[in-house]
C-alpha cells in the first residue's frame, strides 16, 4: 500500500507541474509586454517630420513631397 500511495503522490505531482508550465503566470506571451508606449515619443516624431518636410521643401524649392 505505501508504494501505491508513493506512485500516487509523484504522479500527482507530475500532473501539477504539467499544469502550472501550461497555466501559470509565465506560460502566456504578451506582444509589446516589455515595451512601452510614450505619447511624448510619437508626438514628437510627428513634430520632427514635420520639421523635415518645411526644411526641404525651403532647401530643395521643388514641387516634391518629403517623405
């Protein structure tokens, strides 16, 4: 009886650490969880190419769009 409940307890075991590998905090994968999102980063990326495009076209005096 006592290896019964021996094989019990490691099958037991087994099947909880399956569960937790599937289950548990880590097993699911956020997209983007490890970046962060800055407002001031893409206004100022609007802003630069804004920028840009005034320079060149003073620069350039052509009809072009910059992009």
């Amino acid at each position: 009886m006592a290896n019964k409940d021996v094989a019990y307890q490691q099958l037991l075991a087994r099947y909880n650490l399956k569960l937790a590998n599937k289950y548990g905090k880590k097993s699911e994968k956020m997209l983007g969880a490890n970046e962060v999102f800055s407002e001031v980063e893409l206004v100022l990326d609007e802003h630069d190419k804004n920028f840009l495009a005034v320079r060149h076209a003073e620069a350039c005096r052509c009809d072009c769009r910059y992009q």
